[in-house]
C-alpha cells in the first residue's frame, strides 16, 4: 500500500541482537536474561523501567522523566 501522495516509503530500521529488538529511532530496550523488557529509554529524557516475578509476570512499572534543563 502507498501512502497518500503516492511516494512509497523505506520501512523503518531498527537493531536486533539475539532476536531481541535493542535500538529502534530514539528507543533503546533492556532485557533481563528470560527476555523480558527490562528497560526502555526514550531520548534523553524518559525512562521506563519494569520489573518482573518468577513467573514472568509483570509487577511494577516506573517512569522517570527528566526536566530539560539546557534551556536559556
């Protein structure tokens, strides 16, 4: 399918390690040993951690956004 204008587009790339995704545009994912994600960071500024239990089942999830603060 082409978009709209009719220009057809490069799919997007992204970096796969051990059939794990780790690098997609400003993405980067963390995995504990099990193939969990364990980490995403977005940018420079936010960050996403989840932890799991023994059972693989996700128990919490945190966010961290830091304040730009190179800014005039």
């Amino acid at each position: 399918m082409l978009p709209v204008n009719g220009a057809a587009k490069e799919p997007a790339q992204g970096f796969i390690k051990n059939n794990r995704l780790e690098v997609f545009e400003d993405k980067r994912h963390g995995y504990d040993t099990h193939g969990n994600l364990i980490e995403k960071r977005i940018g420079e500024h936010t960050i996403i951690q989840l932890s799991w239990d023994v059972e693989h089942q996700l128990q919490s999830v945190r966010v961290t956004e830091a304040a730009h603060t190179n800014r005039p």
